[in-house]
C-alpha cells in the first residue's frame, strides 16, 4: 500500500508541476524548487524502499544538481560567453551577415548548425551559434524570440540523423547493444534525414510565424544598439584611417560610422569631401554611429585612452578588455552639469570616465566634443573601469542606464578563446576525455587567459536552467524508482494490441515522443528500447526498426524547455516562457508523427 502511496503522490506532484509550468504564471525557479521539496519531504520523511533497487535517498534526489548534463550545460554557456566578449566570432559574422537579408543569414546558420548537430553532439553546436544570432539580431534590430529556439531545433533535428549525433542515440545504441540488437553509425540516417528534412522546413517557414511577439523582453540593448551617437576620434598614426582619401565626396572605409566634420587645426570642413582629401594623424572626426561602432573603435585601438578626444584625462592606465565598460546615462533635468561644456562639466574627473558621444533629439552643432554644452534628456556614452562606471549609480544629476553596460571585447585574446572552444570540442567529440570535464576546464582557461572576468562568468550562470534541471532529474528518478515510468510506457504501448506493425510503431512512437518532453530523453530512450524489441518480437517485426523508433522519437523533445538541453540553453537569450515550447513545439512532434507514421511502413517494409 506505501508503495502506491509514493507513486501517486509522486505522479501528483509531477502533473501539478507542468501544469503550473504551463499556466507560466509563476517563476520558473519557484515552481522548480516547490516541486523538489515536497520530493523531498515525501521521500525524507517516509522513506520509500522498491521491491528490487535501493531506497530512494534525500541525496538520490538532490544527485540531479550535481549532474554532468547539467555541469555541462552551464560551462559551455561561459565558455559561450567567453567566445563572445573577446569578439572571436567576429569573422564568421561578418561572413554570414554581410549583405542586407537578414533571413538569409539566419537560414544560412540554421542549415550549418543541423548538418554540424549530425557529427558533433548538438550542445557545443547550440554554443557557438547563440553567440552568432545575438550579434546579428543587434545588427539586424531583430526580436530574439524568433531566431533562438529555432537553432535548438535544427540541432536536434541534425542530431538524429547519426549515432553519435546525440547522447541519446548513443544510450539506446547501448542499451540495444545488451539485448542483442546492433546499431551501426549510419543506420539511422535515412530515416533520420527526411525528418530532418522535414523538420527544417517547418522550422523556417513556420515556426517564426507560431511565436508569440509579446516575448520581447529583454531586447532593450539590441534595439538600443541602434541608435545614433555624435562622437568625437582623432586620427592615430597607427591608425588604419591614417591615409584614407575621399572617394565621390564621402570616406566608405569609416563605414558603419558616418563622417558629420572634419576638423583639421581648428578649420571646419563639411561633406561632400574634396576627392583629393586625405585623413592625417591629428584630423579630428567627428563621427555618427551606434554604441556597437565606437565599440569597435575602442577595441581595435583606434581611440587612445590615455587621451580621449573628450578633453579628459583619465587616471591610470587604461586599455581594452573585459574590465573596460561603455554604458549609456542621461543628463537629468535641473542637472548641475546642465549648461556645462563636455570638457568642464567635471563628469570625466568626478566619475573617473571618458564621454565617447552624445545623442540629443535636436541637431548639434558642429564643433568640437569638448565645447560641446549639455542640455537636459541628453544620452551620454561614457566609457570607464567596471566599478567607476557602477559609481554613477544612484546620482541625481546623471542617470545611469546600468542595463546598458557592456564590456569592450579584448581581441587581443580572441585567438586564445577560440582555441580553447577548439580544444573542447576536439576532445570531446574523439571521446579522449568526458564533454563535462572538458567544459569545466574550458571555463577555468577562459579565467585564467582574461578572455572573461569572474563577474561576466558569474552572469553566464543561469540560476533557471540550475533549478530546473536539478528538479526535473529529482521528479524523473522518483518516477522510475516508484516504477510510475514503466507504468506509464506500458499503458500507453498497450493500448496498440494486436495490431499491425504500422500501428504498432506508430503508437511506440507517439508514447516516447510525449514522455521524453516530461522525462529526460535519455531516460525515454533507455526505458523504451527493451520495451519495444519485446513488441517487435511478438509481432514477428524487425527489432532493429523498432529500435530505430525509439532513437527518432526520443528526439522528439522539442515541447518542454526542460526536454533537452539545448532548450534550456536558448531560453535564456529568447526569453521564452514554458507555453512557447508548447506552442511551438507540439506541432512540429504531431508533424514528425505523422511523417514517421506514413514513411516508416514504406521505407522499412512493414
């Protein structure tokens, strides 16, 4: 009778949770941590003993929160971040964005990222794309919600469509392995690609359509990204733009940024430029652009610090790198610096800071930043050391827009962080060490080298996916252990009877397809792989096909973010909520369904 007692309250506790997840009403991490303590307190304070297994421990439930997956997942999300701050995708975007159509790029990184899934496991893939989108939706202006769980899709798609594609495939290879059923590298590709296949059409031409665009949170500093600041660059000899001469009265090598006046030993000089014109060291130039293009000056060393065109004179040191911030701050009204000339306005000295531009509403005149007078509603963009930037926190003169901090990207280590992503992804996919050790080491190089800080490593760490992980592993060992798993698979598969092969394997398929969105697909595959050899074996069917089955419909987690990792990954930048995947994802595994249901028959010849 206890018995049933924990499995009741077990698949109680287990429904309310999705349902709550559902309902997307509360946090995420709130209903994570309820869920895990009413586990607890079931098993802790009754103690729950199987008639064949050990006793469903407290620490059996807490295991999930020290789990590889999870230790896996959130590594590879700073070793992303490293890639990203130190700009070491700078060239593949650049490559995949040029041009003007942006769906062009995004389906260019969709068809990479599913054919890469095939060969690599799929998680690594998801890392290096995530930080590729949110470069180009900054440069696109495009919501983000639209391009991120489409990359988790493809690369799951990609995944099924070989054997080391996924772990996954891999655990129910094993697992048939044991039963006497071999699974070779490409035997699953057939099959798999045409539901790839299918998949990726859906996923292209659909999906954006699904998504909801009330998901826009979060967005603020890629729409920012666009607006328009009057800065201020004096012409290094180093300078790349040292020699640069006009062409049709314009410089398009200044490109993004646009020349509003040349300065050139106090003379003013105004477009459309002489042809013969060419820029010398000491020419001071005024430019227009987004925050992104003078950050890309400050990081490529065409800016010098120790001496900004601002007229300020900064103490230290400075130089690009993580630690180095640009942030966004409006001039209050009533302001004290109101009036003020950039030069003598005192923010420079007060905060320890260098003003780069201004945006105002009103058209500027054109002089020099530093006689520049500040007005009330103005935006500044200043540049400092993370801790002077935070220093203008609180002050009512200024107003700080501490969302819109970002440190400038120190190229200078662009090469070390790609090498360490290379060396992660080498040794994992030869399988010389575990991707979770390889991961973790990952993140201590990235520290080690200053490709990112301990802070921007500290804001990588999803404290979501950690709750949410941590406690669906809990819920899925309490449902196995109860045996509420195998209750639940053979159900399902029982309601096909005696009938046909063709329906046979489609009722398999659905029963995987729906439990491996509430269990993990790990789990899925490994309980229903003996179960569906046994059905092949009655019904006198292949069990390799079965098996087959089993593989493509494991991978069919695309309706909970807690399905699969890489859901998990991208919910975080798409700021999607538990009802996305639903919404999205129910109808891509009712598509695959039904693709599988009536290709499966003739492609096998059942």
């Amino acid at each position: 009778m206890l018995e049933h007692v924990h499995l009741i309250a077990t698949l109680a506790i287990i429904a309310g949770s999705i349902v709550l997840y559902t309902l997307d009403r509360y946090p995420v991490e709130a209903v994570a941590l309820t869920s895990l303590t009413l586990l607890l307190v079931l098993f802790g304070a009754f103690p729950y003993q199987p008639a064949e297994g050990e006793e469903v421990t407290v620490a059996a439930l807490l295991a999930g929160f020290s789990s590889p997956a999870l230790v896996t997942v959130l590594a590879l999300l700073i070793v992303g971040k490293g890639l990203f701050a130190t700009d070491a995708l700078e060239g593949i975007i650049n490559w995949i964005g040029r041009g003007s159509n942006p769906r062009r790029a995004i389906t260019v990184i969709l068809v990479v990222a599913g054919v890469t899934s095939a060969f690599l496991n799929n998680t690594p893939v998801v890392v290096i794309f995530i930080p590729v989108l949110i470069a180009l939706a900054a440069r696109f202006r495009l919501r983000a919600y639209r391009i991120f769980m489409p990359l988790s899709f493809v690369s799951i798609l990609g995944g099924m469509t070989t054997l080391i594609g996924s772990s996954t495939n891999m655990i129910a290879a094993g697992v048939a392995a044991e039963q006497g059923i071999e699974v070779g590298f490409f035997d699953i590709t057939g099959m798999g690609t045409i539901l790839a296949v299918i998949g990726f059409l859906y996923v292209v031409l659909v999906l954006p359509r699904i998504l909801s665009p009330k998901r826009s949170a979060g967005l603020e500093n890629i729409a920012r990204a666009g607006t328009q600041f009057l800065g201020e660059v004096v012409v290094l000899p180093t300078s790349r733009f040292a020699g640069d001469t006009a062409r049709s009265g314009f410089f398009p090598n200044l490109a993004p940024l646009s020349l509003h006046a040349m300065i050139r030993n106090g003379a003013v000089t105004l477009p459309p430029y002489d042809d013969e014109l060419t820029l010398a060291p000491g020419d001071r130039l005024q430019l227009t652009g987004t925050r992104k293009a003078f950050m890309d000056l400050i990081a490529a060393g065409e800016i010098d610090l120790a001496a900004p065109p601002d007229g300020s004179a900064p103490a230290g040191e400075r130089k690009p790198g993580p630690h180095y911030h640009l942030a966004e701050a409006v001039i209050a009204p009533g302001s004290l610096f109101e009036g003020r000339t950039v030069r003598f306005s005192g923010i420079q000295h007060r905060f320890n800071v260098t003003i780069f531009g201004v945006r105002r509403k009103n058209r500027m005149a054109r002089s020099p930043l530093a006689q520049l007078r500040l007005e009330a509603g103005d935006t500044l963009l200043v540049g400092g050391d993370e801790d002077d930037i935070l220093s203008m926190r609180g002050n009512h003169d200024i107003l700080l827009l501490e969302h819109s901090a970002e440190s400038v990207p120190p190229r200078d280590k662009a090469l070390i962080a790609s090498v360490i992503f290379a060396g992660i992804v080498l040794f994992s996919a030869s399988g010389l060490s575990p991707i979770a050790v390889n991961s973790v080491a990952g993140v201590v190089l990235m520290l080690l080298f200053g490709c990112l800080t301990m802070q921007q490593a500290a804001r990588a760490f999803d404290r979501q996916i950690f709750l949410l992980v941590g406690a669906s592993i809990a819920m899925s060992t309490a449902l196995q252990a109860t045996g509420g798993a195998r209750l639940i698979a053979e159900t399902i598969v029982g309601l096909g009877g005696g009938s046909s092969a063709p329906v046979i394997i489609a009722l398999l398929f659905v029963s995987v397809a729906l439990l491996t969105n509430v269990l993990s697909n790990n789990a899925a595959a490994a309980l229903f792989v003996p179960i569906a050899i046994d059905m092949a074996n009655q019904i006198d069917a292949p069990p390799a096909v079965f098996v087959a089955a089993v593989i493509y419909a494991a991978n069919c987690s695309f309706a909970t973010p807690i399905a699969y990792q890489t859901n998990l990954m991208v919910m975080g930048p798409g700021h999607y909520g538990f009802q996305d995947f639903m919404r999205a994802g129910i109808p891509l595994i009712i598509l695959l369904t039904i693709a599988f249901a009536v290709l499966a028959p003739w492609y096998y010849g059942l």
